[in-house]
C-alpha cells in the first residue's frame, strides 16, 4: 500500500490516525519531522562505481551548512544522507522511505539520470521538492513538476563545445560517450552545433556505462585520424579513460582530446598525469574559477574534506542547499511541497561557479559555461577557463 505525504497528513487529522500507522508498521513518532525542523533526505551514491559522485556531493551540502548555519526563516536545516550504491530500485525504496516514514520535506541528490528518473513518481505523488544536484540528461525536470535541478544539462556543456570546436580550428571529430540518456543527450548535442558550424563528425561511438573497456573504441578513434575526439563519461570515469587514451598513443598521434568537463573532473584531474595537458572540455564549473567566493570556497573545502578538490557534484549540491535556503527565506519558513516549488522558480544568487538563476519554466539552471584548457597551475593540474558563454539556458528545452 502506497501512502503519500498528503495522505498522511489528511490521516493526522483523525482520530484514528495512530492506529493506522500501528497497523501499517510505521513507527507514529517518526512519521513527519517536527514544525521547527526541515528535513531533506539527501539520496546519493555512497558506495559502489559512482561513490566519488556521492562523496563530492555530501561534502558539497555540509560545506553549505557550515558556511550558513543550520538555521534560516526560524527553521532548522536537517541533511539526512542514505546511499543508493547507484541502483535505480534502491533510490526509489529510499525516496518513498523518507517521504512517507521519516517525513522528509525536501528530496535532494541523484547522482545518475536512472537514480532521478526511477525517482520522479515519488516526488509528484508526494508532492515533495526533488532537488536534483547532479544528474544531467535534459529531460529529467519533464519528469515531475516537483523537480528542480541545480546541476547542469549535458546539452548546455556539449553545444558550447560544439561552437567553439568549429570556431578553433577543429574540422574532423569522432564522438565516444557512455551508453545512457546523458550520453545520448552529449552525443547529440555536440554533433549538432558542430556540424550546424561546419564541422564534420566522422563516426559516433557509444561505450557500455558499467566497466567500460575503451581500448576497442579508442582503436576505432585512431583508424579514423579525426582532428579531435569528443568525450563524455559520467564523474569519476575519467581516470579509466585517460590512463587508456595514453596507453594507446591518441595524443601523441596528434589527436586532440575534447568533451564535456566530466571527463576530467576536479576530484580526479590531478591525477591524470600530462596526457590532460591541453585538453579542451567545456562546462558549469572549475575549480580554477578565479572569483574571491569560488577560492574561498575551494580553500574551505579541502580544508573540511581532507584536501579533496571539489568538483561540479560538490558544487551541485552546495546550490541545492542555496535553493532550499533560499526558498525557505522566500517562503517565511513554509516548507510544504506546493510552497517551495512555487518560491524556488526564478530564484537566483550567487554560486562559486558564478551567477546563477532557476528558469521558472523549466526548473533548470541558467548559468555560464566555461571554456576549459587543463594546464598545469602551482604544480597541480586544473582546468583554466579561457573562455566564458554566459547565461546559458537549456538548448534542449529551448528548441521544443
Ligand atoms: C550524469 C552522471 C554524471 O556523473 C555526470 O558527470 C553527468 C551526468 C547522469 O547520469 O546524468
């Protein structure tokens, strides 16, 4: 039996109200959170392939209450954190367990499109806000009228490539994404600007999500010489693909490296050795942002996470955080679902990647996308923006 957060509330109006929780095996006290108190449920990947995501994330909400506090319109902030290990079954279980059990207010993480799309149901049958800080295929925010997402979309990142690949001399491209919607989305995304510009993409690859072997695909990559190879691969996955761009020789081969930044995310980039030299990646956020918040930011960061470089993730939910904060303050401290949905359309502040502002049509992010080149700064590798699109909408959503 299914029980939403309204019915649980029209049930507490009723004298039997406890006697039905009894009978449905829910503990009555831990039903809804106290008045005073909002609860977000942050669900993530913890454990597992994707844990890094998770990891960044969880760093990236606590930095935000810490640097807040744990109180806004007279409320105060609960963060409860539950891993999904990245299984879309789990995710749903977990989103249904906060909403109806713990009376979570505000559902918040989803570290791949499946986890937010399994997801999407719970939040429009419980009408709770699900703030999503990570996943990035475009249509996820079609979903559910409650979602809000403070992450990116992979056509926001992929068309921005596509333009200044075409602008920068890069004629001949072949494309190698993972196997999933944002793969997908990336793929279609780029093909699309680039050749609109005049490019031409020789070949579209798409590679398994789970234990990627690349060398195959790479091999494809290299008996079709393009100017350049453009790649996505979800957070974390980069290392993989970069130890095997350099063992089978694509760089010095001339081959330029390309994508979407998640390639060479901020959590792993410094590791990657001098095959990232150069490497051209565009996207919402770099830990190289120069601006007094972002190295305030960074600085707090490592400071609080044993030296871990945030990365876009630890931003994305560091902005779910701001989101809800905001809202709230809009709202007077009314946390009901309908309130904060309402309150969170067209809110917009100032982020460590830049300005930022939820399109109250879409519930997407508007914000710049950077033009990163991975050069070596102070002895660590980072992606140094050299160029800057500004208040970039969704593409996809704008073309419908
Ligand atoms: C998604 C996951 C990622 O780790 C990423 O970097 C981009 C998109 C996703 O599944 O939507």
């Amino acid at each position: 039996m299914t029980f939403t957060r309204r019915n649980l509330f029209a049930l507490a109006a009723t004298a039997s109200f406890a006697a039905t929780l009894a009978g449905l095996g829910l503990p009555v006290h831990a039903a809804m959170a106290a008045d005073d108190t909002v609860k977000i449920g942050m669900i993530q990947p913890m454990t597992g392939p994707f844990a890094s995501t998770g990891v960044e994330a969880v760093a990236g909400a606590k930095q935000y209450i810490a640097d807040h506090g744990d109180t806004v319109a007279g409320k105060k902030i609960e963060l409860v954190v539950k891993d999904d290990t990245g299984s879309p079954n789990e995710t749903k279980r977990i989103a249904q367990e906060l909403v109806v059990n713990e009376g979570a207010d505000v559902l918040m993480g989803f570290g791949l499109t499946p986890l937010a799309f399994a997801t999407a149901p719970i939040a429009s049958q419980a009408k709770v806000p699900m703030v999503v800080t990570a996943a990035a295929t475009s249509s996820i925010t079609e979903k559910s009228p409650y979602i809000v997402r403070t992450s990116f979309t992979l056509p926001q990142a992929s068309s921005a490539m596509g333009e200044w690949a075409a602008a920068n001399g890069i004629k001949s491209v072949v494309t190698l994404v993972s196997d999933y919607a944002p793969g997908k989305d990336a793929q279609d995304w780029f093909v699309k600007t680039f050749e609109d510009k005049g490019g031409k993409v020789v070949e579209q690859l798409t590679v398994p999500l789970k234990n990627p072997d690349f060398s195959p695909f790479l091999q494809r990559v290299a008996d079709n010489k393009p100017d350049a190879v453009f790649v996505f691969v979800p957070a974390g996955v980069g290392a993989q693909f970069m130890k095997q761009f350099r063992e089978r020789g694509l760089g010095d081969a001339g081959i330029k490296l390309i994508g979407t930044g998640d390639v060479v995310d901020d959590q792993i980039v410094n590791d990657m050795g001098d095959v990232a030299l150069g490497v051209v990646s565009a996207h919402h956020y770099t830990a190289a942002l120069p601006s007094d918040m972002n190295q305030k930011f960074v600085k707090d960061f490592k400071a609080a996470n044993g030296g871990m470089r945030p990365n876009f993730m630890a931003v994305g939910a560091y902005d779910g955080m701001a989101l809800v904060y905001h809202a709230l303050e809009k709202t007077g401290g009314d946390a009901s679902g309908e309130a904060l949905i309402e309150a969170m359309k067209g809110l917009s502040w100032e982020s460590p990647r830049g300005p930022v502002s939820i399109d109250p049509d879409t519930r997407d992010m508007v914000q710049n996308i950077y033009i990163d080149r991975t050069e070596k700064k102070d002895g660590e590798l980072y992606n140094v923006p050299i160029d800057t699109v500004e208040n970039v909408k969704d593409p996809a959503k704008a073309a419908k």
